[in-house]
C-alpha cells in the first residue's frame, strides 16, 4: 500500500478532505494509489490540462475501465457498462461535439432564463411551507426539493415522481463512488438505470407523438445538418440532466448554506449585500464544490510532473484540490465571497464543462438571497454534523432553527 492509501480510506478524509488534498500536492501531486487502482491528481495546472486535453486523457471508459470483475458478472453488467461507454459524458471530440450541440440545441441559456419566476415561486413556497415551525432541514425541506422540482418541470415529466428519481439517481452513481465496485454495488446501479432507461424511452415515444412544450420535445426535434440525438443518445442525455440536475445543486446550496454558518462574517457581509449571492454562488463552488472526483483514461504513456502514466491507467481528478491550489488562490483555505479572479474548476474546464452550469447559477443566488432574506436569523440545531460518503460531496442532513422576519 502506498503511503496515503490508508488516509484516503480513512472516514477523517471523507469528512475533511483539504488537508490531505494540501499535503499530497506537497508531497505526491500525482500519486498512485494502489488501493484504488488509479492515478490522483491534486494540481491545478495538471488538472485543466487532463481536462482539456482530450486526445491525450480520454473519457472513454473511464467509468468502466478499472472495473475489475470475474467473466459471467461482465456479462450480466453488459447494459450497464454499454450505457457508460457512450452518451454525452463518455465520449471525446468530434462524437462528442456533435452530440453537445444538439443537446445544447435543446437546453439553452433563453430555456434556462425562462425558468427564474417558477423558481422564485418554488424557493419561497418551500420557505413558507417551514417558517411557522422555526426549523428547517436545509437540505430535505429546500435544497433538495427545488432542483428535483425545476429540473422536472423543464423536462416535462411529473415532478410527483421525485421519490423515484431520487433513488435512482442514488443507485446508479453508487457504482461510481470507487474506481473498483463490488459486484453487488454495480448490479444495484444497473437495475436502477434499466429502470430510469424505461422511463425516459416511455417519454420519448409519447412526445414523439404528442410534442409539448419541454426540454424532452426540445431534444426529440434537434437537428443539425441533418442529423439527430438517436434514441439512445437521447435516453442517455436525459439520464445525464436528470442525474446531473438535482443532487449536485442540492448540495451547492447546503454546502453554502453551511459555510456560511460557519463564517459569521461572511454570513453578515452577504446579508449587507445581497447583490454579492453571484460571486458568493461562486465561492461556495469553489470553497466546497459538490463533485469533486472527475476521471480521465490516459489515450498513451504520458509523463505528470515526474511520474510516467501507462496507457489505459485512470486518472481521478481532485477538483476540490484543484480550487484550493495555494498557486491559484489566495489564502485558499479562506471563504470570501468577493473573491476575485476565481476560476474555480467545479462545473469542469474544456470540452465537457458542465452544461448545467447556467441553471445552477441561477438557482443557488435564488435560494441563498431568499433564505436570507425570508430568515434573519439562522442557526445551526444540531453541532455534530456528517458529510456522506456518497459521489456528490453533501452533509447528511443540515437542520437549523431561525426567527421570521
Ligand atoms: C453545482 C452544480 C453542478 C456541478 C458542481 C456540476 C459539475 C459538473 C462537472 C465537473 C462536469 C464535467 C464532467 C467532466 O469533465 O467529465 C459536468 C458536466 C455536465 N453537467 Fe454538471 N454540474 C452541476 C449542475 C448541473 C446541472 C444543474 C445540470 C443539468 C440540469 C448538469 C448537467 C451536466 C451535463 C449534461 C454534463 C456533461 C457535459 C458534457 O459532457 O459535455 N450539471 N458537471
């Protein structure tokens, strides 16, 4: 084992994860980890350039290529392992810019805009729905219900069906929590996602049918030169949005919620200025990002500072480690919601930068400026809080108690 591999194992890393992050990028910037089979990234610089790079660190197969598994269970993950090594974020250029912009065709800066006062009406709907009470789950009461409801919405598909999702979504990236899942884990992952194929194939032939007025008809019509999303690409993106479109805003709004529970200064300053909550949004990504371990396949031997990465080897990409790179940032371990530059790597950098990005910039300022606003005092109900060991980084539950204003 190597010399970190028992930390990174540790339950102190999942709960703060900075220091190691600090003292691999002294020490091993890129580092082998024998455990997790794979190579671990910590520099900024090395980070943007594997992301950018794309014909030299692949995304193909990069969430099945480290799998190790004896013959028979490969045959069983067959649908599963052909899901995640195609669709929008598996495959690099030019398959993949071809399928961006007709996704992109679909779910667009003008769609996204559209959708600021149904936000606003839901964020204050769920405020109103707790303020009697004097107690809220951040997350279970707000941040978790306001992207499963918005993105639902945009898709078109009954946001009723949130218990279903939400534990789909859960299923299926369990299998990506590891570089190695056990059989049972990825097995679990693969009924979830034949599942929510099945949901999404059910939708695409009813507004192949019958077109409305969503995203799902927005992505059944785009065409470009003549060519459109199969049926498969088609089931994959949707997949990818819904799965990309409400945990990771969850916990960009808790995360925030709480670091600025924990920075009474900071909490003061956003409250006397409120037009701060973008560049606050902003922080909060780069302060405590929700997805912090990106991969990449290496296309060939390549060298990393002074380590030589073999061909097919997987490359896990700290992006929080990234976004606390001392070379990039000032005091990075500090939370100052004015930070400025602050070209964090939370969304991603390059080809596949996060094309949600718009909707979680609108929906985070939303949230937090309301929360705010709605609730002049705010505190923690409970100290011992626990971050979950799950792909997106998020505490289990956030409760506080606060005065109406
Ligand atoms: C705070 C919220 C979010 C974070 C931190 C986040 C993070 C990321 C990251 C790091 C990537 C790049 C993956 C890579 O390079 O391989 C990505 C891609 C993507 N995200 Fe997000 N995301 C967020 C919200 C969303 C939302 C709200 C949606 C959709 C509604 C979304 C949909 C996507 C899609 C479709 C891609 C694939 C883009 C491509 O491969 O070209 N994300 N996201």
């Amino acid at each position: 084992m190597g010399q970190f591999d028992s930390a990174l194992a540790s339950e102190a890393f999942n709960q703060n994860p900075y220091p190691l992050y600090h003292e691999l990028r002294q020490q091993a910037p890129v580092y082998w980890s024998e455990a997790w089979g794979c190579w671990l990234l910590t520099r900024y610089d090395d980070i943007t350039w594997t992301l950018q790079d794309y014909r030299t660190f692949t995304s193909l197969g990069r969430l099945t290529a480290t799998m190790e598994l004896p013959e028979p269970l490969w045959e069983r993950v067959a649908p599963l392992v052909r899901h995640y090594s195609q669709g929008l974020i598996n495959v690099d250029p030019p398959d993949h810019t071809r399928m961006r912009q007709l996704v992109h065709m679909a779910f667009t800066p003008r769609a996204i805009r559209k959708m600021r006062a149904y936000i606003e009406d839901i964020v204050e709907r769920l405020i109103d729905e707790q303020i009697e009470r004097g107690f809220m789950d951040v997350i279970w009461d707000f941040s978790y219900p306001l992207p499963v409801t918005v993105i639902a919405e945009m898709m078109g598909i009954p946001v009723d069906d949130h218990a279903k999702f939400k534990r789909w979504s859960g299923e299926i990236v369990g299998f990506m929590a590891t570089p190695k899942p056990m059989p049972e884990v990825l097995l679990k992952s693969q009924d979830a996602l034949l599942a929510m194929q099945q949901y999404f194939r059910d939708i695409y032939a009813k507004r192949r049918l019958a077109p409305e007025d969503d995203l799902i008809t927005a992505l059944v019509r785009a065409e470009l030169e003549g060519e459109k999303l199969s049926e498969e690409e088609m089931v994959s993106s949707c997949v990818t949005i819904l799965i990309g479109g409400h945990e990771t805003t969850t916990y960009l709004i808790a995360n925030g919620v709480y670091a600025l529970l924990q920075h009474p200064d900071q909490l003061r300053r956003l409250r006397d200025n409120p037009a701060l909550d973008a560049a606050a949004t902003e922080e909060f990504l780069r302060y405590e990002g929700p997805f912090q371990r990106n991969r990449r396949i290496a296309a060939r031997d390549v060298v990393i500072g002074d380590m030589t990465i073999k061909k097919g080897q997987l490359i896990l990409q700290f992006l929080g480690a990234a976004n606390r790179d001392p070379s990039r940032f000032d005091q990075p371990d500090a939370l100052d919601l004015a930070r400025s530059p602050n070209k964090h790597l939370a969304f991603g950098y390059g080809p596949h930068f996060c094309l949600g990005a718009p909707l979680a910039r609108l929906e985070a300022p939303v949230a937090i400026r309301a929360l705010l606003q709605k609730l002049p005092k705010i505190r923690l109900a409970q100290d011992d809080l626990e971050w979950n060991s799950a792909l997106f980084r998020g505490l289990k539950s956030l409760p506080i108690e606060f005065e109406r204003a």
